[in-house]
C-alpha cells in the first residue's frame, strides 16, 4: 500500500494528496487533503471480512462537483444558519447562503471544497491544516484550522481545533457516511441504531429549528434502544416526512468525551460506536442522495445508501442564546474529538 500518492489534480492544477494511516487487524483509512477527507475506512467484520464501510468519490472532479460532503470537514459553521445571517459581537454578520436560503456547512465554498495542508505523517496518524481568511464566506477573522487523524487499535479518532485572530463562530465536524454493509453495498435500512439521547430538535420544512427541543419518546426519533432504521425513516411523522428520513440534531447526554451512538449491521455482524466531546449528533439518513454522483466502487449513491453522525454544536446555534455557543474569541482555542471505535457484533468496542 502507498502511504503517500497524488489522487489527482485541482483545476488549478495543484496535486490532492491522498494519505493511508492504520493497517490490518485494525483499522486503515484513506484521508484526502482535498476537503481533509475520509475517503476509504477498511474495518474487518464480525463475519471475518475485510471491507471499506464509508462513501467516497472516485476523482477529484467528481468529488467538486458533489454537494453531499461525502467524508469532508465541514466548517467554518457546521449545519444550518438561517437566513445566512446571525448577530454577533453588537454586528449583523451576513454569510454565503446556497441550501433553500440559508447557510449549510459554512457555505458555498465550505471548508470540505479546500485543499488542506499535510503538515504531518507517519503510519498511524496524519495532520492537516488550513487558514481560512478573514472574510471567508462572510465569516470574520482569519481562522487557523487544524485537523488530525489517528488509529489506535479497533479506534479511528479525530480532533478538530481552531483559533481566530477577530471574534467569530466556529463548529467543525466530520461528514463521514458510513455503510457497515459495505460502501454500495445498497441501503442502511438494515441497520441497526441507537443515540444516547432523550431529546431532538425538531425543524422546519427547511432544516431551521423551530424552538425548543422535545423528547423523542413516543416518536421515530426514540432511538434509545438499539432499532432498525428502515421503519424509523418511513415514518408518517410530519419531521420524518418533511426531511425525507431523519436529518435532525440529536442532544446528547452528558459532557466530555462520552458515547453518542452505536451503529450494527445484522448482516455482516459488525459495530461502530461513535464518541464524541460535542453537546450534538446530527443524524441524517442519506435522504438526498439522488443517484447523480458516483462512488468509489463505480456505483452511483441513491437515497439512504449511508448515514452521517455528525457530532456538533446545535444547529443555528447564533440565534439561540440559551444554547452551546459557537463564539470563538482571540485568545481561545477551538477543540473537539470524534472517535469512531469499531467491534463485531457481541464485542464491546475499544
């Protein structure tokens, strides 16, 4: 295996890195410095198979033309703003607006579409960084970024800080699809999910919060115990309707670096825990996939072929006070950890 090639080349003709960390029994993931992607993630299965469980883009062209984030590091502003616009520091701060009016993902240009810098590699970690200027998207001050892949036996952590030089918001997260199934391997129905969480945030026909959070009892979003998916984002709900499926922040429970979710696949026997040290999981069920693009595995990615855990601040979090804040002053230093900790089926992951 190749630790370090070129992928391709920007239309600027500046080369994508793509770096391997990890290797077998645990395990190995592909990160391109394009957007800071993972673009493959090979686990072993409960049933002894050896397969690339997350979606990917096969070039660099298909991978700009996309607008799924599929694998990227999504930023300045993880999620939604509305409107594109949001008080901050006694000023009206207006950012790029590209998803039914609003903000999604820090905008047209968002941090999943740069070319990152390789500061750092060795066998079972990789470090990227990037300066997003002041004025980015309508985001103020100059912002440093860093993020930084590693393995550890059956565990796949990343860490995301930032700094900025002018108060400004800052929520990263990864945008990772994962299918246990396999990457084309066709839709998560089958699978299995449960979320540490007894609230969501319900929203509109848009993706805006309407307000408080509510309790997920009594309603598709009740994953509270381990369920299959299929039914969940079927629902006759008017959330799971209006969103296509489930595409909804969750309020995780606790603080710290603390379980989020666990997602099982029946069929190949395998299970990936997601942790994180973030207030939120934003699920979302695939629901936009639309066959336009294709994947790594020469398929085409349809609706509901991989879900996104994205662990986060809330979404639209600058028009709620009483929520986790999303300010980043100078002087402070962004931070937050994802890992992505892998077992069969019967094994507690480690």
């Amino acid at each position: 295996m190749t630790h370090d090639r070129v992928f391709g080349q920007l239309p600027d003709g500046r080369d994508v890195r793509l770096l391997t960390i990890g290797s077998a029994p645990g395990p190995e993931v592909e990160v391109l410095a394009l957007g800071a992607t993972v673009h493959r993630l090979h686990v072993t299965g409960g049933d002894g198979v050896r397969r690339n469980v997350v979606l990917g883009h096969p070039d660099v062209e298909e991978r700009l033309a996309s607008g799924d984030y599929v694998g990227g590091t999504v930023g300045r502003y993880a999620n939604r703003i509305a409107a594109g616009r949001f008080p901050l520091a006694g000023c009206e701060v207006e950012v790029g607006t590209h998803d039914r009016g609003h903000s999604l993902h820090g905008g047209p240009d968002g941090f999943d579409a740069r070319l990152w810098d390789v500061v750092h590699h060795t066998d079972d970690s990789v470090t990227m960084t990037l300066t997003s200027p002041d004025g980015d998207q309508g985001f103020p001050g100059t912002v440093d970024v860093t993020v930084r892949y590693s393995v550890a036996a059956h565990t796949v952590r990343v860490e995301m800080g930032a700094t900025t030089d002018a108060t400004t918001v800052v929520n990263l997260t990864n945008h990772a699809y994962f299918n246990l199934d396999g990457e084309g391997a066709g839709t998560i129905d089958g699978h299995e999910l449960l979320v540490d969480a007894d609230d969501y945030t319900p929203v509109d026909a848009t993706g805006i919060p309407l307000g408080a959070h509510q309790a997920v009892a009594g309603t598709p979003f009740d994953l509270r115990e381990q369920r299959a998916l299929g039914p969940a984002i079927r629902a006759e709900h008017p959330q799971v309707v209006d969103a296509h499926g489930i595409d909804h922040n969750y309020v995780l429970r606790g603080s710290g670096l603390r379980r989020a979710a666990r997602l099982v696949s029946p069929r190949t026997a395998t299970a990936a825990e997601v942790w994180t040290d973030q207030p939120g999981l934003q699920v979302y069920t695939g629901n936009f996939l639309d066959g336009t693009r294709r994947g790594t595995g020469g398929g085409r990615y349809r609706q509901g072929d991989g879900i996104a855990l994205e662990p986060q601040l809330f979404p639209d979090s600058p028009h709620h006070a009483e929520w986790p804040s999303a300010t980043l002053e100078p002087g402070e230093t962004y931070a937050a950890v994802l890992e992505w900790r892998f077992a069969p089926v019967g094994v507690a992951p480690q």
